[in-house]
C-alpha cells in the first residue's frame, strides 16, 4: 500500500464497527450472514485452483491502461504479476460470491475485467443470471476471454453466461441501451476522482431502487476517496457501507435517512 493507503486504514481501523455496532436490520442481517458470517458454507476449490495457475504464469503481457495505471507495475507485466497485485484478492473474491448469492441479481455489470478471476466469482454465485464484465485493453481482455474458455467447468451452459466486452468504459456506457438495467455493478478500473464519479452518475440511469454497486479501491488515492465521499452524499444514495477495499452503496427508498456505515473485514 502506498503512504496515503496505510494512513487511512489506520484511520479505517479506528472508526470501523461490527454487528454490535449497527442498528439498520437490512445491514444488520447483511453483515451477520454475508460479509462476517460466522460459518463457511462455500468450496472456492476450483477457482482458488485457477488463481494459483495464474500466480505462476510468467507469460508476458503487455498491457494498455486506460485508466490512472498500476503504482507497482510496468506496461510489460507477467501475468503472476498482474495477478498478485491487479486481480481480485481472494478474500474479497469470496466476498463478491457471497454477495452476489445473497442478492441473487438477474443482470450483473461488471467494469474492469482484469484477468476475469472476478468475473468467475460472481458468475459461479448464480450461474443463471446475465453476467456482461468491460475491459478495455485489448490483450488482457483476450487473455481473460481465453481463460475463461479453457475453464469450461467454471462456466454455466444454462441461460445465464459471461459476456465479455473489449471497450473502454466511455464506450460501452455511450453504446449500451438505456432500457438495460443491472441489478449488481462491480466497479474495479480508472481509479481517478473524474472517470469514478462520472461513471457513478452513468450508472445512476443503468439501476434501480433495489441494485447494489460495489466501488473498489475507494481509498487508493486522495481522488477516489474524494469521490467516494461525493458518491456518499448524493441525494439517490440512501445507505453506504465502507469495508476499506470495497465501498457499498444501496438505494433504498424504505431507509428515510441516509446511513453511512463503517464496518470490519
């Protein structure tokens, strides 16, 4: 982590709750079954299995980042390196499957392929549901797109299926129809304070009152906390949760007040 990052998990730690602390049934029953339950109803065996090929890739990729770029790597990146440092930790791997299994949504967006590990995750959570993950560099969305094709296993053959999209996120949200609506939106790429919160109010026509966004990294740099503050007090937005890594944001209209929430993971 970089100086600012370390400064603010300190502070993250300082201020951060468990269930003892919440007084809103939904999250309440959301933090006790989902985010810390106590038992472990799942097997990632196949997926903890994929990560541990890609952890010993030492295929070149070159890669073209659309976004504020990696602070730990070059444009030039093993793909071991990419997936220690880039793709999805496994503990929050894990938390994405648990979410998406909690929520069940039918349409899931997901902005920032990466290797596509997360992509799986939450596919695996509820195979049936529309799963459609953007990435804009054109060799890691190939290199992605030929994972998932030689895992078979970790891909559904039911209605449901992953969609993959090689554009840049202006792109897809210029092109996407305005009748779609996602239910879930993983949001893990161009971490800068502008592209966040412009995608955050594209976003805003692409959900409803019942949809879960999860913004990644909202302390990676002064930027995005800024926008993750700005993204907090948004009229629409009617309760929050900051687990460091990942911000949650809901749109409740049953919750009157707004309800910010800082919870331990």
């Amino acid at each position: 982590m970089s100086i600012y990052e370390v400064k603010k998990y300190f502070q993250y730690k300082l201020k951060a709750g468990n269930e003892h602390s919440i007084h809103s049934p939904f999250v309440f029953k959301l933090y006790s079954e989902v985010i810390k339950p106590k038992k472990k109803n799942y097997s990632f065996g196949t997926l903890n299995k994929l990560r541990q090929q890609l952890l010993g890739n030492n295929e070149i990729l070159e890669v073209n980042d659309l976004g504020a770029g990696s602070k730990k790597l070059s444009n030039k990146r093993k793909i071991s390196e990419i997936a220690k440092v880039s793709a999805i930790a496994q503990k929050y791997g894990e938390l994405l499957f648990r979410l998406v299994s909690y929520f069940k949504p039918d349409s899931i967006l997901e902005l920032g392929t990466s290797l596509g590990l997360s992509a799986l995750y939450m596919h695996s959570a509820v195979p049936d549901a529309e799963l459609i993950t953007v990435e804009g560099c054109t060799n890691t969305y190939s290199f992605a797109k030929n994972t998932i094709n030689r895992h078979p296993e970790l891909v559904s053959a039911s209605a449901g299926k992953v969609d993959l999209v090689n554009s840049d996120f202006d792109t897809f949200f210029g092109d996407n129809n305005r009748n779609k609506k996602f239910d879930f939106v993983y949001i893990d790429g161009n971490h800068t304070y502008e592209a966040t919160i412009k995608y955050f109010h594209e976003l805003l026509k692409l959900t409803h009152e019942s949809s879960v966004l999860i913004f990644d990294d909202i302390y990676w740099s002064e930027g995005m906390t800024k926008a993750w503050e700005e993204i907090k007090s948004h009229q629409q937005v009617t309760v929050t949760i900051d687990l460091f890594k990942f911000g949650m944001v809901f749109f409740r209209k049953e919750n009157k007040q707004k309800e910010n929430f800082v919870l331990r993971y």
